[in-house]
C-alpha cells in the first residue's frame, strides 16, 4: 500500500512539473511574440557608422554567428523585430538577426561618401564631355573665321579686278572714241580736198571741150 501511494505521490510530482514547464514555455512564447513586430513589405535600411556588426542565427546572443556586416552597408529589413534584434538581408542575399541599434533607415556617413563620389565621378564625366563638345565647337568656329577672312580676300581680289577691268573699259571706250573721231576727220578732210578738187578738174575739161568746137 505504501509503495503504491509513493508511486502515485511521484507520478503527480512529475506531472505538476510537466506543466509548470508547459506553462513556462507558453508565457515565453507569447512574449517572444508580443515583442516581435512583422510588416508585409521589404524595406530598405542600412547598417550605422560602427566597424563592422555581426550577424546571428536568431534574435539574441544564444544563436550562432553567421558572419559580419560592413558598416554603412545597404540591406534589406524584412519588418521582423524581437528582443531588441531586428531581420536583415544583406547584400550576399542572407537572412540573418542584428541588434535593431545598429539598423538604420537613413544611409550612413559611408554610403553617403560613396554615393557623392559616384556623382562627382558622373559630373566630372559629364564636365570633360563638355568641355571636349567646346573645344569642338571652338575648333569649327576657328574653321569659319579661316574660311570667311579667305572668302573676304576672294571678295577683295574680285573687287579689284572689276575695278582694273571697268578701268580698261573706259580706257578702250576712251580710245574707240578718239578712233573715231580721228576716221571722221580723215573722212572730212578727204572730203574737203575732194570739193575743192572736183570743180577744178570740171572747169578744165570743159574749156578742152569748147577748144575742140
């Protein structure tokens, strides 16, 4: 009889215990939940300023480490957050937990750096294109006042043979006026001699005429 009432007094024992841990396990469970928040959406974040973070297989120190992250590193945040640990995906595509402190939503001083780098880069680019576009543009305006002073010298060169030509014309107009003029005195002056003859020669042949009546 004593031995059965010891083993009933052990199988209750056992049992109460079994449920003090259920009960246990039960109330950390719906704590671990309370303090975990879940969002539907990828976010992006970064990593602050510090040297570097490591990554863990859970929310707390208990879990395996799963490698480290750069600081100012861009992740990805999943929305998941418990006991002060938040989700992250890195860059290498990992999930993993670090401590929400080191999360941020804002880009580091690092990140930042790179980016004003990237875009001084970009500008610097875009600057020399620019300045070849210029000097370009210079060397094709250069060309246009070469070709328009040649153009100028043609224009020049013409003007004056124009003028040298029109000169010679009046020259040439000049001389077939005086040509003329002299044709026209020759003409007059044979012309006089003419009249003057012409009568002469008609009185002598007459008088030869009444000597042969």
């Amino acid at each position: 009889m004593k031995a059965s009432l010891k083993k009933l007094s052990s199988f209750a024992l056992y049992s109460c215990l079994g449920l003090s841990l259920s009960f246990t396990m039960l109330l950390t469970a719906h704590a671990e939940q309370e303090n975990t928040q879940t969002s539907a959406e990828v976010s992006q974040g970064f990593i602050t300023d510090d040297l570097f973070i490591y990554m863990l297989a859970g929310s707390g120190t208990k879990y395996k480490i799963l490698g480290s992250v750069t600081a100012g590193s861009e992740i990805k945040l999943t929305g998941v957050i418990q006991n002060e640990y938040t989700q992250i995906i890195d860059d290498k595509n990992r999930t993993a937990w670090i401590e929400s402190k080191y999360v941020s939503e804002k880009p580091g001083l690092r990140f930042v750096v790179a980016e004003l780098n990237a875009q001084l880069a970009t500008a610097t680019e875009l600057n020399s294109q620019l300045d070849s576009q210029l000097n370009n543009i210079k060397a094709t305006m250069t060309n246009m006042h070469d070709k328009s002073s040649q153009l100028n010298n043609e224009i020049a060169a013409l003007k004056n043979q124009l003028a040298t030509t029109t000169s010679k014309l009046k020259t040439q107009d000049t001389d077939i006026q005086k040509q003329w003029f002299f044709n026209g005195a020759i003409v007059l002056g044979i012309g006089l001699i003419l009249g003057l003859l012409l009568p002469r020669l008609g009185g002598k042949r007459k008088s030869s005429v009444d000597n042969w009546k």
